[in-house]
C-alpha cells in the first residue's frame, strides 16, 4: 500500500487482498465490513460516485498486513 499520505487506489486495495490470500468476504470480515463494501474499494466507485478508502481501513489494512489482527490497548 502507498505510503501515508497518499491515495490508496483501487488497484492497491485488492493487490493487498490478494497479497494476504484473502476473499472479498474475507477481507470484509478481517476489516468489520459487508462484502459489497470490500467491492466498492476494489472498484474506486459506487453507483458511479468514487469511493474513498477511509483512513482507519487503510490503518487496518497495514495493521493486518503486519500480523495484527486485534487491538486490547496499551501493555500494563
């Protein structure tokens, strides 16, 4: 995925899917989202509107992609 700051295009988002082995609706499901969501984001557009990837699920991409895959808040 690109670096922060930038767009996260289309293209980034489903190589990042398919990088991580994962279905659409298996990628829904790893980033709390419906299927039709993961689609949109691979698509750039819904309904011929563009889709943006909001911030947190470009996070939540990066974090999965490290191996993270749940957050129980700072160590004691």
């Amino acid at each position: 995925m690109p670096s922060v700051g930038q767009d996260v295009r289309p293209s980034d988002f489903r190589r990042w899917r398919r990088d991580l082995k994962l279905s659409q609706q298996e990628a829904a499901d790893a980033l709390g989202l419906k299927r039709r969501v993961v689609q949109y984001y691979e698509k750039g557009e819904r309904d011929g509107e563009p889709v943006e990837i909001p911030k947190a699920v470009r996070l939540a991409c990066y974090a999965l992609a490290q191996g993270i895959y749940d957050y129980h808040g700072p160590r004691d």
